[in-house]
C-alpha cells in the first residue's frame, strides 16, 4: 500500500509493507507484533534494506530525515571494486582439486599454463577474449602441431567449467575456439635412425645424454624417469610408484644391462634422486632445452623430424614390434594397464612388414 505517512495513517496500517509517498524508499513494516520504519532502495546495482526505527517511538519526520540520509549516502557511495579472477588462480584451485581426488600428476595444470598460457595468466577471466585464443591457439599449431593446440584449448575449457561450477563466471570464451581435427602423432626414429641419436647425444653434456639414451632404453615416460628415485630401483625394474603414475596402479618396467650401466654410473650424484635436485627437491633436468639441442644435432647428421622426447617411447614400442613382440609384451614394457593404448606407441617399420611379404 502506497500511502502518506502521518501520525495517525501510521497507527492504522494493518500488517504489510507499506510505502511513503512523500519520501521515496521509505516504508513501514507492520506484522502482528511490531511496526518498523525501514528503507528498501536499489541502488549500487542491488536492492538494499535498512531498519530505521519503531514506528511507535519514532515521529514520521524524523524518519523521513534519516531515511533520506541513508538513501543519499547509498547512492552516492562508490560501487564495490569486484573482486578479479585470473587464470593463475583458477589453474591454482584446480591443481588443488586434482591433488585431493589423485585424478592427475601434481603438476598436470601448472605444467599446462607455464607451456601455453603464462602471456595471459594474470589477465581476469572476464577480459580474456575468443579472438586471444583463437589466435594464440594457431600459433602453437604452426609451432608445436594440432594435438598441443588442441590440449592447450582444452585445459582452459576445463578452467572455464569449474570457475563456472563454483560461480566465479558464466561464460567459456575457450569453447568458441574452433579447433582444427587432430591426428595422433606419428613420430619415431626409425632402426637405421638409431646411430644417428647415439652420436647426436654424444655430443650433448653428460647428464643430458645419460638422460636421453635412458628414455630411448626403457621406454620411461620423460616425467617419471625425471622424479626416479633409487629406492624405485629393485634389481633389474624400475617400479613406478602409483602416486606418481598416469593411471595410478604401481608400473614395473624391466631395465635392460645398457639401462643398468647408466643408472651404474649415477650412483652417489644424490642420496635419493637419480637425477639433479634443485630448490624444494625439484629436478634441475632441462627437458625443453635437451629436446632442442638433440634436434639440432640429429639435423646435422641428416636426421631433420622434430623429434620431441616422448617420440623415444614411441620409437622403444617400434623397437619392440620390428623384434616380434606380441601388443601384449609391448602394453607391459611401455606401462600400459590396456592393450588398447599400445598400438599409437607399437609403431611397425616398412622393412620389417617387406619381411612377412617376402
């Protein structure tokens, strides 16, 4: 009920909210006990209530007078400043998450962000534009291929969704991104390929050709032979912890007498790890920097693939199948829990197809 407030209009309200109509925002709340000058006023972007007081007490101008202060002080203080979310924040929460439910490696998303994203991870999550990413989405295709492109726009989609789940936005600028079909990769050092490695890491610093040769020798993946330590080693296996594998189920991978010799020599560098320890118990080992002079070398001796260092598992499962192992001899060399994912991995050279044809 709209109505003009005065002593005796006020006594005769019955139970409601009622409105004055001589000071906008200004109401008295009946109910069947009390009777209350209040304001209910939008402002700031919001509706906003404030009790004023008993109506009984309380003469209807001065609670027109207060009222208007109220109501003047509300709309004319400053809005809140929002509060930002960026994209180092969300990868945060979210390797938070994936610490808690053991889903993925530790590092999975921090890994993910400093390799893609680390130009725009400090940016608000509503500022990031589809434009942003689809152009920073063509440029890892151009450098790195279609699968990195289409990894890095599905880790921000999956950003975007649990930033969603927990309220924090309502839009996904990366699901607008439109990705290019990608095919697995097909890139492994072929038998007559293999000397060509040994004389290119030859030439690399000690830690850095151990490190390769033990990643073309075991068929290791690059993270878990990186985090090795002594005590995974029992006799001639390397037992990767199921903390620290990809399907989380403990892996046992044989060591060859070539393996053994290498890991011989590292003995005594570190009391727990295998490898360099840096600040934290981190490995000092330089993937990126390794995988770039390893190419480099190779180009010289006429080897041009840009080979990466997962390619060296992929080349130990070809090794493996040009020798006649059974897919199920290869799943269990390479760690797989599924024969399913070994075919990507048992690659098959011409020769030795040319062998069964002949």
């Amino acid at each position: 009920m709209q109505i003009s407030f005065n002593k005796a209009s006020v006594a005769a309200l019955p139970v409601g909210t009622h409105y004055d109509t001589k000071c906008k925002g200004l109401v008295c709340r009946v109910t069947a006990t009390s009777r209350n000058f209040a304001i209910y006023v939008w402002a700031s972007g919001k509706p906003n209530k404030a009790k004023i007081g008993n109506a009984e007490y309380m003469s209807v101008e001065a609670a027109r007078t207060k009222a208007q202060a109220l109501i003047y002080a509300l709309k004319t203080s400053p809005e809140p400043k929002k509060k930002t979310t960026t994209l180092a924040m969300l990868a945060e929460s979210y390797t938070a998450y994936l610490q808690s439910t053991g889903k993925r490696g530790q590092d999975h998303m921090t890994n993910m962000m400093r390799l893609n994203w680390q130009h725009i991870e400090n940016i608000d999550i509503e500022q990031i534009t589809v434009a942003q990413l689809q152009d920073h989405y063509f440029t890892i295709c151009n450098t790195r291929g279609k699968a990195a492109g289409r990894t890095a726009i599905i880790t921000l989609r999956v950003l975007y969704n649990d930033a969603a789940r927990r309220e924090l936005t309502v839009r996904n600028p990366a699901r607008a991104v439109k990705m290019q079909p990608a095919t697995a990769r097909a890139v492994w050092l072929e038998e007559h390929e293999i000397p060509a490695f040994y004389k290119a890491v030859a030439t690399l610093p000690t830690v850095a050709a151990q490190y390769l040769t033990l990643l073309l020798l075991t068929g290791l993946r690059k993270t878990n032979l990186a985090k090795m330590q002594w005590s995974w080693i029992v006799g001639n296996t390397v037992v990767i912890p199921a903390s620290e594998s990809k399907n989380k189920k403990e892996i046992h991978i044989p060591l060859c007498a070539a393996a053994l010799a290498i890991l011989e020599r590292r003995v005594g560098v570190h009391p727990i790890y295998v490898w360099p320890v840096g600040r934290a118990g981190a490995s000092a080992i330089a993937t990126r920097v390794w995988q770039l002079m390893l190419r480099e070398e190779l180009a010289k001796l006429g080897v041009t693939k840009s080979v990466t260092l997962h390619d060296l598992r992929r080349t130990y499962g070809a090794q493996l199948t040009a020798r006649g192992a059974p897919l199920q001899v290869v799943a269990a060399a390479l760690g797989h829990s599924n024969v399913s994912s070994t075919p990507i991995y048992a690659r098959t050279e011409v020769s030795t197809v040319l062998q069964y044809l002949a």
